[in-house]
C-alpha cells in the first residue's frame, strides 16, 4: 500500500488528518484515518469540514508501520495551479471512492436531485432560480465549498439554474472545487453584495450585482423570465425586479424537489445513520453518575425539553435524554431521539411510565403513516396526547428529514386549525416521528423518535438503535 498524500482539516476548532493510499493491487483509492477510534466518526462531521484544504503530494512510497509521516515543507499551489491541474475532479474522485460512499451512485444521486428541482420548476412555471442557501446548492449540484462559513455569514455562493443551464458563482480562489461536477456546466468568481464586503459601496455593489446578474439570465431565458429568489438582500432582489423579472420565491419547488428521495439517496441517508448510531452507542456506554453533560442533558434539565448543554453534573438514577439532529455522511440529517438511565439503580416507576408513553405515542403514529395519507387525516389518527403532557409536547408530530429537517411538517390535531397545512404523504419521503412526554412543572422528561422510509405500502424503519428495554419493561 503506497502513500501518496497527508492531508488535514478541521471543522469549528477540532483537527483531524487522514493518509490517502493507493493500493496498486486493486488499482483503488482509499483515505484511512489515522486515529483508530477517529475513523468510526468519521463521517459525522465530515460534511462540514474543509477537506483537502490543505494538501501536500508525496511520491509513493512504501509505509511498513501505517504511522504518519514527515513532510518536507513544500510551497502551496496557487487557486489558478490548483484549477489547471484538475484538483477539483481528483477531490470529487476520492469523495465519490471514500468508506462511506461504499455501494452508492453519488453520480446518480447528484442528477436525480437536480432533475427534480428542475422539475419543479417546470411545474410551477419558474424559468431561473438564484440559489444562495449553501444547503440547497449542495442539494441541486453536490458542491460544498464552504457550507459552515455560507451558513454563519452574508451569501457568498450563488448557484443560477435554468431547465438546461448551470452556472455556479463560486468564492474567490475556490473556483477548482467545482471541477468535474455533471451538475456544473460552468463555474464563475462570486461577487458578493454585503456591507461587510462593499462597506458603504454596498446600494452601488447591489445594483452591480443585479444587472450582471440580470444580463445572464436574459441571455438564458429572455426577457420577463420569472425568476426564483431566497435569501438575497432586499435592494437586489429590488433591481432585479426592476430589471423586468417577475419575481417569486424560491422555497416551495425547492422544498417540493428535496421531499422525495430515490433509492440512491436513501442510501446516503441510511449511512448517515449508521455512523451515528456507533457514536451514540459510545456516547451511552460513557454515561455514569459524576460526569457532565458536555453533549447530553440529564436529569431536572429534560423537562422541559429544549435546552443548552452545561457543566451539569450527571447525577444518579437520572434520566438522559439525546436528540441526535447530526449532518452526516453525504450531508444528510440523522435525527433519532433516545432517553437514557445514568444507574445505577433501576429506573423508578414514574421513569418507566414517562418512557412507557413515549414508546406508544412513536409507535401509534408510525403505525399510521402510508402513501395516500393527507397531513389532516395524519393529525385526526394520531395518538391523543395525555391532558397532562400536553402542554410540554414537542412541537411537531412528525416532520420531513433530508440534509436538514424538512417538508412537510405534521402537526398535532390541536395545533392544525392554526399552524397546519394539508398535503399528501408520498412514497420516498423520509419521515421522524417525534415524542416528547414531561409534564409541565415536572422533574423529568422522557424524548424518543425514529426515522422513517414511506415505502409504496407503509414505512420502513430507518433508525435502528435499539430502545431501553429496562425502561419497557
């Protein structure tokens, strides 16, 4: 096994590294971590972080102990070297080849879920969409460059899709990571119309921004074309209109395009889970009296139910609950809930009871689910939450999961008349069913919920973590 580079990335302040080897064998790539345990987490974070953001080739060579190697300093390419040696497409080669793209199409993947927001489009009459939510292009073209960064600032990433054209606007000096994407048929440099970037230019950078923009759209799609916005300031989406486009918003085809996934997607969703489900499964053995809740919340702090992990001390016999809401591999929301006992005693009747109701109100309202259902029929079947529950309930029944909690949004029978819209359960929805139980001005709280598949006859089970058999019985 030769190596044949180093490479390092971190997401938020967590470093990590990884060897890419090149098995001359089998004529394959493989990235292998170097930590042992790391490995198992690697794909939990692993659509956040910077991959190859900083790169140095070695010549193979021959590692006979796996331990990582010393580099000889070497000078960093330039964004223009990096575009002109076809850096982007070996990135997207070693992404599609990585342990946990093991048996998926990415490929296909990538064109399915740009086909149906193209068909959404269609359907609704849009000739162009601007799409300026990093998850949403990720979704439409499979790029991710720089996702936490386009989450946390001012839009800097523009993706312009008509029914036949692509053109993504990519940040400065980052335009090779788009390389070799099917999805991509051209990659610009972004301008990016924020004071923090224009300062008090910003209402001339605006304007800038929509006539260029404009210009481009008129020589896809013509003149008068509706064109699809989200998430853009308000003076540019102002001259555009200007500018003769008839304006509508961008979220509904896109939400509409994202709630059904092929069989391909739904493996990069099972993936997902997988890797969490080995996290969580530490995560549970590391749970004793004496430690802090770091990521869980315990005890008192369960009900209610939303709050900010701290220094709490973990005490005994308490009650630990876990709403995993991880972005995983390829992207894609792993959203189980467990509640936990810290022992070492078993748990106490009023536990068993909160977890026993729990378990019933999930199960009921899986049960429920099938293709045909409209989200009002939903709410009329499902389970009847205790009056004394009631005020602490989670505030959804159930909800749409992809690469972030998503359409549709199920909700309770006595929410629906003032939060809930109707609609139709489809075939290839990936579907969490929520619970919640803690009385209101009670000590603890009990958060369980699973993941499912809406099949062409029911549902298949995604999320299999097991439940507490102690806390059932």
């Amino acid at each position: 096994m030769a190596i044949y580079s180093i490479l390092s990335w971190w997401r938020d302040d967590i470093p990590a590294a990884a060897v890419l080897e090149f098995s001359h064998s089998e004529s394959v790539w493989r990235i292998r971590t170097l930590a042992l345990e790391r490995k198992k987490f690697f794909c939990l974070t692993f659509s956040g972080w910077k991959l190859f953001h900083k790169t140095r080739f070695l010549p193979p060579q021959e590692v006979d102990n796996g331990k990582p190697q010393k580099l000889p300093p070497t000078k960093k390419p330039s964004p223009l070297m990096t575009h002109q040696s076809g850096f982007g497409k070996k990135c997207l080669s070693l992404l599609d080849r990585a342990p946990e793209s093991e048996g998926i199409d990415l490929r296909a993947v990538r064109l399915y879920r740009l086909a149906r927001v193209r068909e959404q489009m269609v359907k609704f009459g849009i000739d162009a969409l601007i799409i300026s939510d990093p998850i949403n292009i990720r979704y439409a073209t499979g790029t991710r460059n720089m996702q936490v960064f386009s989450m946390r600032n001012a839009p800097s990433r523009y993706l312009l899709l008509t029914t036949n054209r692509s053109v993504l606007f990519e940040f400065t000096g980052c335009l090779h990571l788009a390389e070799g994407y099917e999805t991509i048929d051209e990659v610009r440099p972004a301008k990016t119309a924020s004071f923090v970037a224009a300062g008090p230019n910003i209402e001339k950078r605006e304007i800038s921004w929509a006539e260029e923009m404009g210009e481009l759209i008129l020589s896809l799609v013509g003149k008068s074309a509706t064109l699809g916005l989200e998430r853009l300031n308000a003076n540019v989406s102002i001259a555009l209109k200007d500018l003769g486009f008839t304006i509508v918003d961008a979220q509904r085809p896109v939400e509409l395009a994202r709630a059904i996934k092929s069989n391909e997607e739904v493996k990069c969703v099972v993936a997902s889970l997988r890797a969490t489900e080995t996290a969580v499964g530490k995560l549970r053995e590391a749970i004793r009296p004496g430690i802090t809740e770091n990521e869980l919340c315990a005890g008192s702090r369960t009900n209610p139910w939303f709050q900010e992990a701290a220094s709490y001390t973990i005490g005994k016999n308490e009650l630990i609950g876990l709403d995993t809401d991880v972005v995983g591999c390829h992207g894609y929301y792993s959203d189980f809930s467990r509640t936990f006992h810290s022992g070492p005693d078993r748990p106490t009747e009023s536990q068993r009871e909160l977890y026993k109701i729990a378990y019933e109100q999930v199960t009921h309202n899986m049960g429920i689910l099938r293709p045909g259902l409209t989200f009002r029929d939903y709410a009329e079947l499902a389970w009847d939450i205790p009056e004394k529950y009631y005020d602490n309930r989670y505030y959804l029944s159930a909800h749409g999961c992809g690469m972030t909690g998503e359409y549709p949004y199920l909700y309770h029978r006595g929410d629906f008349p003032d939060a809930g819209y109707d609609g139709v359960i489809e075939a290839g929805m990936v579907i969490c069913v929520e619970s919640y139980i803690g009385e209101k001005g009670g000590i603890e709280g009990v958060k369980l919920e699973q993941q499912v598949l809406i099949t062409d006859i029911g549902i298949e089970v995604l999320s299999k973590f097991p439940f507490e058999q102690s806390m059932l019985e």
